[in-house]
C-alpha cells in the first residue's frame, strides 16, 4: 500500500486531500514520521493463561477455575490500584477434542450461561 502510495503525486494528493494531509500522506509513503515516541506504561489487557492436561472429573476442573479465577482477580486488583480502571470483557479460550474455541463475555453479566 505504501508502495502505490508513493506513485501518486504530491499535486494529486494535494488536490485530493488538501496540502496538510497530503503531506503527511508523502512522508508516511516515505517511511518518515516526525511524531514524537510516547512511552506506554498501561498495558492494554491482562492476560492469565493456564495449561494442563486433560481433566475428566469436576473436582479436577474446578480447582484449575479456582487458579486461574484467583490469578485473575489478582491482576485485576493490580491493574485497577494501579492504572484506576476496571476490565469490562472477558474472554475464555480452551482447545479439546474439538477445534479450539474461544469466547468473550461482557463483564457486567452477572452468569456466564453454557452454549
């Protein structure tokens, strides 16, 4: 895209865009950006990410729930003391017998229900 960007002319950009944007248009075909690094200390998603094998009883499953549910809430509680926010999605991923899967839910649902 930048590539075909860069063969078009300043005077079309300029007609078509207007000289500001078409300036910046040139430079970004250019490989030039004159914006200054801005350092990003908020990350923007939490992540828990839990492997095992498989689990055939409930008791099994739910003591992994219980780690990654407590992991979670623990970077929760970090992140919202820390950047003043709180997350509003949630997304489980899980593979099995099956193609993988995953799935978001909105966090202002108080039940998750099956599908």
């Amino acid at each position: 895209l930048a590539s075909a960007l860069s063969e078009v002319s300043m005077q079309t950009l300029r007609d078509e865009f207007g000289p500001k944007t078409a300036a910046f248009l040139s430079d970004i075909a250019a490989g030039v950006n004159l914006d200054p690094v801005v350092q990003r200390n908020k990350a923007n998603s939490l992540l828990a990410f839990k492997s095992f094998e498989p689990i055939y009883d409930m008791a099994g499953l739910q003591r992994w729930l219980r780690v990654l549910s407590s992991e979670l809430k623990e970077r929760r509680e970090t992140d919202t003391a820390t950047n003043h926010r709180v997350p509003t999605r949630i997304t489980l991923y899980h593979r099995g017998a099956r193609p993988p899967n995953s799935r978001p839910w909105d966090m202002a649902a108080k039940t998750i229900s099956r599908s």
